[in-house]
C-alpha cells in the first residue's frame, strides 16, 4: 500500500486475513475502508491460487464488477501445482515476487500475464539499531515452520553451526514460529538443539514491533533453506545492513551475490517432504552443502572488515531494489 502510495494513487483496504489466518492481528496498519468502492477500480489480491476463490466469494460479484483483479501469488519449487490453473481464470494478471516464482506460473500457463514485483521492504520503517554484541559472534535465524520444516532447513544451519563454532564461543538464535501446524517438526528440533547452551530457541508468534526486538542486530542472519519464493527475511536483513548468509538457490540467488552477501553452495536433490507441505515426488530443491556454509560462518567471523563490506553493499543493494511495487 505504501509502494503504491508513493506512486500518487489513491489507495484503499479490505482486509480479509481474519478468513484465513490465525495470526491477523500480528501487524498493525491503518487504512481507508475500501469495501464501498464500486465502480471500476485496480484491486490486488494478496493471497495463493487455490483460496482465491474463497476471495471472490467474500468480495462479492457486486464489488467486483468493472474491476481489474491483480492476484499476488508465491511459490517455492520449480513448478506450481496443477491445481493453481483454476486461479488464472478469475484474475486479469498475476504478480509475483521473484522471477523463480513466475518460471514456476509459466509452466502452468505459458501465456498468462505475469509481472514480477519484489516485496518493497524498503518502505517499511527501521527497526531501532541495536549494537551487536563485541563478545559473542552471534547468528540469527527465523522461519515459520507452518511454511515448511524441511524446506526451511533449520537442522542444517544447527549443523553448519557447530562445526563453524567448534572450540569458540559463538552464539545461534534462531525463532520458529507456527510449531503448533506440524508438532513433529518442532520436536526434531528441540531435539537438535538438545541442551546446547551456545543455542537459543524462541517458539512462539511474535508482532512485527517483538520481531525487531527479537532480532537486535546479529553479526549474521543465516537461512539454509531448500527453496524460497522470495526470501523475505534474508531481503529485510539486506535491508538493515545485517550481513546475509543463505543458500545460492531459487528467489533469492536474483538479488543475492557475492559482493553484498554470503551464498552457500548446493546441490539439486528430490523433494522429501514428510509434512507434505509440498507433495511433489518428481519435483527438486537445493540441498545445502553444510561445510562451505561453516567456513563463509567462520571467515564473517575471523575478518570482520570484509563482513562489513559485505553489509554495506548488500544495504546499499536492498535500498536499491526493494523500492518500489512495480505493478
């Protein structure tokens, strides 16, 4: 809203999120009343193909006569599911955040219209800086585990931690939330964090103002994910001057690289998803190489001049890219 804001439209809300997610009131935002716009109007609906539907219904065919329907969607694998075709019949456009996530769409429909429009996460205000600890090379990490515990990867980066840390006294904070959609998820790991006291947990839903609280300021904010559609806590890092390490793979290899981040290298396997967030046997993703991801941990930690020139460029970069909301 505010990236269109600064486009001179005129710009309104409707916000339905109540209808299908728990966690609604978790951003707090202030908009005018949109619902009573009849008439011809662009309206962007912020939600994946298979409840757009749901949308419609809940808009009404009355609200939506004469409009032009945008729909925002995101995916994480190379393909979208077959099941998404239904969605490019109710909107005039699709947009999505990353040209990984338009690949995927254009398999379904090689002709649909389809504009890539990276989330502004420029325009949302800073976060108070917080000082990183001088003592404690610390890493932070967050993820959803509602989202996908496997394709989030946490057991990976606790690996990679550990042997980059070996013998020093680092520090991993990592937060999960969303543990209540798939408790076995959760257990693995707790169970991996075991008793380690160089290890932090937070499990919980936090606001966006507890968020940035959570957060402070790492030394690093690290995600060896499997895939991502965006990225967005990697683009927010970036965005902060948190150096950034992530796996070189999907999304956000289009706005990460060497110069202004730390990508990991990979290899592409099958899809093995026990959650079946993503039930896909003959799809792929990027299986981190845990080695490499310790040693880029270890040299952010042993040259700290070039882990700055790091967070500069990639600062400067998120600056430059997430701007705007180029629809």
């Amino acid at each position: 809203m505010r990236g269109f804001e600064a486009q001179g439209r005129e710009v309104y809300g409707i916000d339905l999120s109540r209808n299908f997610f728990e966690m609604h009131d978790a951003v707090s935002w202030s908009y005018r009343d949109g619902s009573g716009v009849m008439g011809p109007a662009d309206v962007l609906i912020n939600i994946n193909a298979p409840y757009l539907k749901y949308v419609f219904h809940l808009l009404g065919a009355r609200f939506l006569r004469r409009k032009f329907v945008t729909a925002y969607w995101a995916w994480e694998l190379p393909r979208a599911p077959d099941a998404w075709r239904e969605g490019f019949a109710r909107a005039h456009r699709v947009a999505v955040p990353s040209r990984f996530v338009a690949d995927a769409l254009r398999q379904l429909d090689a002709d649909a219209d389809i504009v890539v429009a990276m989330h502004p996460v420029a325009l949302e205000e800073k976060p108070p800086t917080v000082a990183a600890s001088a003592d404690r090379f610390t890493v932070a990490s967050s993820f959803n585990i509602a989202s996908g515990f496997e394709r989030k990867n946490p057991l990976a980066l606790i690996e990679a931690f550990r042997i980059a840390s070996k013998g020093r006294d680092w520090r991993l904070r990592l937060h999960a939330s969303g543990a209540e959609h798939y408790p076995e998820g959760a257990q693995r790991l707790l169970q991996a964090v075991g008793g380690d006291p160089s290890i932090e947990l937070n499990l919980g839903a936090l606001d966006r103002a507890a968020y940035w609280r959570w957060l402070g300021r790492p030394h690093l904010f690290a995600s060896l994910h499997r895939a991502e559609g965006f990225g967005l806590g990697l683009a927010e890092a970036m965005h902060l001057g948190i150096p950034v390490l992530a796996t070189n793979w999907s999304a956000n290899a289009e706005y990460m690289n060497e110069q202004n981040s730390l990508p990991v290298r990979f290899r592409l396997v099958p899809v093995v998803d026990p959650q079946r967030k993503y039930d896909q046997s003959e799809e792929f993703w990027a299986e981190p190489e845990t080695e490499h991801a310790a040693s880029l941990m270890r040299r952010a930690c042993d040259e700290p001049a070039w882990l700055a020139r790091i967070a500069a460029a990639g600062a400067r970069d998120a600056a430059r890219m997430f701007t705007q909301f180029a629809l």
